[in-house]
C-alpha cells in the first residue's frame, strides 16, 4: 500500500510558470526523493534528501522537507513542456530497506 | 551506464497461464527490487534482492508469485495461474549497496495484460 500521499492529484500549468507538488507521509524516515515517471515508461530519480536536511536544490528543481509535519514540497520553476509527466515521493523508513511511493501529481505543462 | 533492461517490454496471457519476466540491472549494482504499479497508482514494493539472496517480500507477494536472482546478476519473476488483477506494470530497480539512501534506477517495465 501507498505510504504517502501527493497532492494535488493533478495540475496544469502554463509553460514558463512554476509548478509546487506536495508529498504527506505517516512514518519515522531517513530520507525523502523525489521521482519522474513519462507515460509507460519507468521512474526517474531526481532529488534526494535526507531527513536532518530542511531543503535541497538541483538546476530549477527545489525540495523542502518539514519533518515535524511529516511533508515535502517539490518545486519545478520556470516549467517547459519536456517537464509533463507524473511525479511520485518516495520515503525511505528507518529499518526498510525498501522505498515507499505515494500516489504521484500529473503534471501537465501547456506549451 | 547501460541502464536497467527488461523483457518483455508487453505480456498478453490468458487467465490460468504462467509468466516469467526478465530484469538485467545496472552491472555494479548489488541490489534488485521489483514493484507493481496499476494505473493511476505509484508503484508498490514487491520483493528485495541484494546479490542472489532474497531478503524481504511483501504481503502482496502471493505463493503464485516466485522471484529468483541466480548468480546475484539478472532477475526474473514468474506469476503462476495468472488472473485479471495481475494486470499491472512490472517495474524492476537496481541501487548500490548504500543502505536507505540509495536512489533507484528503474527500468522501463513489463506490462501485463491477463485476459
């Protein structure tokens, strides 16, 4: 079963604006990422960040995380079309040697 | 980096057949996990392999479903008595051995339609 939930389920953008996905999860966590996935195809790694880490940036991709809140918040800046797909969190928990993914936002940037 | 390969890419069986799927992971990479995903849905853990050993299923893993890893290199998954709601995408991922903050490189899946 999910361990996280993103939110909103799906959001449509202009290109050139940006775009804030969110991630809830409910468990103790030594780390949180952040994955791409294109239509039929598999998953992407993009950001990873640890769980003593407050926020983490890679080229106009920002990641914040709220431990105290059990929350993430993964944004894109300055949106081209080449970003549309879905994007999953995924929670690595303390004593799982396995990642757990949440629901995923669609993304969908309109050229 | 050759990627994460896996065959089939489609899989179109009839309810009661047996499948098997392939997955070659990254070569350095010691550890293999496989996932599920329905549509709309993120993926879902299914089983853990660091070299040839098995170290954890999930209960999703139902005693139709068997994974092996001979040699710790490539992996299969066989489904036995195939049913409708095995129609999913198989994901196959691979990670160094860096514990709980290994990213995953995914492969790009197999997916299985059981009519």
């Amino acid at each position: 079963s999910q361990q996280g939930e993103e939110d909103p389920q799906a959001l449509s953008i202009q290109e050139g604006e940006n775009a804030t996905m969110n991630c809830s999860y409910k468990t103790s966590i030594n780390n949180l990422q952040w994955y791409r996935q294109n239509s039929g195809r598999g998953l992407v790694h993009l950001i990873l960040i640890r769980s003593n880490e407050r926020e983490k940036h890679s080229g106009r991709l920002r990641v914040t995380l709220d431990t105290s809140k059990k929350s993430s918040s993964l944004l894109i800046t300055a949106s081209r079309a080449a970003d549309t797909a879905s994007y999953f969190c995924a929670t690595g928990q303390t004593g799982a040697n396995n990642l757990f993914f949440g629901t995923g936002t669609r993304l969908t940037v309109i050229p | 980096d050759t990627g994460v390969s896996q065959n089939p890419r489609h899989k179109i069986t009839k309810r009661g057949q047996n499948v098997t799927f392939r997955c070659d992971p990254i070569s350095e990479h010691n550890r293999l996990y496989w996932y599920r995903q329905t549509l709309g849905q993120g993926p879902e853990f299914l089983t853990y392999f660091q070299n040839e050993a098995q170290l954890e299923k999930s209960r999703l893993l139902s005693d139709r479903f068997s994974a092996e890893r001979p040699k710790g290199s490539f992996s299969t998954l066989e489904i036995q008595r195939t049913e409708q709601g095995d129609s999913a995408m198989y994901l196959c991922a691979s990670s160094l051995d860096k514990g709980p903050n290994s990213p995953l490189h995914f492969g790009n899946g197999t997916r299985l339609t059981v009519t």
